[in-house]
C-alpha cells in the first residue's frame, strides 16, 4: 500500500472513530506558522483540556471574589477540593474511592509510601525494581535505603533484561522474587515502563510478591490513562502515579496514591503526642475534617488513603484535572482502550515496514503495551538524533531518551490514525534522505 492509500485509509477510519470528537475538546499545538503539528508525545506531557481554562478562571475569580472564605464557601470549596478528582482517579484505577487520593507529586507520594511500607528488618531488608527505572524512582528508592543506614549498593536489586534484549517478562520477575524473595522487602514496579513502553501483568507480579511475604508497589506514571487498571483486584499494597502525561493534567499537575483498604484500616487512627507513631508520615490534611481545624495535638486520621494527606492541595494545579477527568468519563475507558490498541498495531504496522532502519523495541502484542512506541534507528545514537531533530522540524513531535530511544504514543482522545499514518510517512522519507 503506497503512501497516498494509506492516508485515504487512515481518513476512512478517523470519520468511523466513535470518539473522533473528543480531539475538539483539547488545545492542538501549533507551529510557528500556524499549522497543526503531529503530537506524538502525550506519554510525555498531554495537551490541554479546553475546558480548564474557564475552570481555572473561576477559581481565579473566586480567589478574588472570596479570599480566605473560598476554602468553605466556593463553588468546588477548597478545603475538600480533592474530593473533586476522587471518582475520576477510582475508576481509572479500578479502586475503591476510600482507596485513592489525588495530592502531592509522584515522587513526594513515593516516599510517603516507602515511609509506610519499607520497613527493613532482619533478613528482608532489599527493595527490587527494574534497572533502568525511572531516574526519580530509583534516587527515591536508593535514598530510602540509605535512609535506614542500608547500602544501596546491596540492598538494592535491579533487574535488568536478559542480554540481547530490551524488554523483561514477568517470568523473569518470579524468577527473581524465587531466588532473593526471602530477602526483599519491598517490589516496586512500573505498570508500563517508561523508556521501552512494556506494559506489564500487575496481578500476576503481586502474586508472586506475596506469595513470598513482600509488598507489592507500583509506579502507574505512563499506565493511568493508558492502560486499563484494577488495583483492587490485582492485589497491590500502594501505587503512585503523576497526572501531567495521560491524565492531561497539566505541568506539574497534582500526583496522586492508592493505598489498599486493608491497609487503611491497619492503621491506627489516633496519634497522641508523645504515643507511639503509626508506619505513616503524618500532616495536617490527613486529620480527619470533623476536628482538623482545632489544631489538636494528637493526630485522628482521615479515612482511608486520605490519611496519608500532609498538606492541603494546590488548587491551581489541581484544577485542570477536574477538566479531564470529566472526559476520561464520558469517553470510557474500554472505549479508548479499543482504539488505542488500533493506533498502535497501525503504527507498529507501518513502522516495521521499514525495517531494518528502525528497530521497534516494544512488545508487538497489544496486551504488554500501551500507546507507546519506542524505536531506536539504525546507524547508532548520533544518526537517531539527528532523525527525531529532523521530525520536529517536519512537524512531528515525539520525544528522545538517551542514549539512543524515540518514543512515539497515538493517545486516543486526540490523535487520529491519519496522525500515525503522516508520521510513519515522513519517518520513511527522512530515512531515506539520510540513509
């Protein structure tokens, strides 16, 4: 099929799209000349529901309308603002609402987790993680370790792919829970790993976790919004995960937790001072909301993961959420599921017909991905740099990871198979320009 056919097929499939109208409700980039460019990069950053720059104006002019009183007499009140961001985060991630929270960052949320749930003792003092995890992760986890007076360097596992290849299966997973499993502590895995773009089995990684007495953790940052979830069912102990890249959140959006309800209701829910401490990090936002403006000593927790709250959520960064999360609703997420796995065997389709220039690294089947990509280029890091400059300067943005990664994701809310197929055009004629 020539380029020309596989446009015209791409167009016939955007006009059947169910949800072809959902790419209206999102601020499309443009280029300095004005023109729409091909946003690849929602596994990055995701574009900007319309409809938060009027809801953010109105909490700008309830700040300036209300002042101090917007916290209890606003239109979305600002003392239980999160709430506004609870439902949307419960479906996506197939949890309780008692079990979700929407504060902080991914990172800041990390360590309040690793408080509560990396208690080192005894023999199981390690932390397993993949290597080539997630630079913040990794500082958090490494950092955590330290923090008890461990040496990273022998209390960390990473576990890396089998040599001469990119990806790990869960098999290897359990592999290495079977050899070291009495000694770790804690596993913390990624629902899709960010640079490959492997999504993974998250219900049979926490079985085999538990089946040798560890906890179970997840970094959901490129699986929220991407993949779909149950975090409930699954069995994860806590997971955290940012709102900035599927969730269209926003730059430095507001993080968010899930916490298991039986470990909520582990906890103690009172703290006297001077008492023993329950495994928690504990601030004021976490009180609960009936006696949390006394200002009392002793801390009474909130129900559920919103204990793990320490401080009152940043409106402003918050806000675009609510945006999104309305679309995430009505969009459905089995539906945006089913196109996204359309999206993506289209451009796995295309991208393969020009091996061996470009090497996909991600699984082809559509159960281990998401909406991403990942591919490095023939003729080393160098010449692969060169082609992703020459994409932006065609109009496609994807994203570069060093040494050597492109990563491209057709999200489904906003990209159109007419997208993959220009993309996959100018991939080709770029490597032919080149080659």
């Amino acid at each position: 099929m020539n380029n020309a056919a596989t446009l015209h097929a791409a167009r016939e499939r955007d006009a059947a799209d169910p949800l072809r109208d959902f790419r209206a409700r999102f601020a499309l980039p443009r280029d300095e000349s004005g023109a729409q460019v091909i946003y690849l990069s929602g596994h990055s950053l995701g574009l900007a529901p319309l409809a938060a720059r009027e809801l953010l104006s109105q909490e700008l002019d309830e700040w300036s309308r209300l002042a101090v009183q917007g916290h209890e007499h606003g239109r979305r009140p600002w003392v239980p603002y999160h709430e506004n961001l609870t439902a949307g985060l419960a479906a996506l991630t197939g949890a309780h609402p008692g079990e979700v929270v929407a504060m902080n960052s991914l990172t800041i949320n990390l360590h309040l987790m690793l408080a509560s749930f990396y208690r080192p003792a005894g023999q199981r003092t390690k932390i397993l993680i993949e290597s080539g995890a997630f630079s913040s992760d990794r500082h958090a986890v490494a950092s955590q370790i330290a923090w008890h007076g461990l040496d990273p360097g022998k209390h960390l596992i990473e576990l890396a792919p089998a040599a001469g290849a990119d990806t790990i299966p869960e098999a290897a997973i359990e592999a290495a829970l079977e050899e070291h499993g009495a000694q770790i502590a804690v596993v913390l895995w990624p629902g899709v790993q960010f640079r490959t773009g492997q999504a993974f089995d998250l219900a049979r990684i926490a079985r085999a976790t538990h089946a040798k007495g560890c906890v179970m953790g997840f970094d959901l940052a490129h699986s929220i919004g991407n993949t779909p979830l149950a975090l409930r069912d699954s069995g994860a102990d806590f997971a955290v995960w940012c709102s900035y890249k599927y969730l269209n959140g926003g730059p430095g959006a507001i993080g968010g937790c899930f916490i298991a309800e039986r470990h909520a209701q582990a906890q103690p829910r009172t703290q006297h001072s001077g008492g023993v401490p329950g495994a928690r990090l504990a601030g004021w936002w976490g009180h609960e909301l009936e006696t949390r403006f006394l200002m009392e000593p002793q801390f009474r927790a909130a129900a559920g993961a919103s204990a793990w709250q320490v401080s009152n959520p940043p409106i402003l960064s918050a806000t675009p959420l609510i945006a999104s999360l309305a679309i995430f609703a009505e969009a459905a997420m089995p539906r945006l599921r089913a196109k996204s796995v359309a999206l993506t065997d289209l451009m796995d389709a295309l991208l393969r017909r020009l091996e061996p220039q470009v090497r996909i690294i991600t699984p082809r089947e559509s159960a281990a991905r998401g909406c991403q990509l990942s591919m490095r280029i023939a003729g080393g890091p160098e010449r692969g740099r060169a082609v992703f400059d020459a994409l932006l300067r065609r109009g496609v943005v994807c994203d570069w990871r060093t040494p050597d990664i492109i990563r491209a994701a057709p999200v489904p809310l906003y990209n159109r198979f007419e997208d993959v197929a220009h993309f996959a055009q100018v991939l080709g004629e770029i490597l032919g320009k080149s080659s």
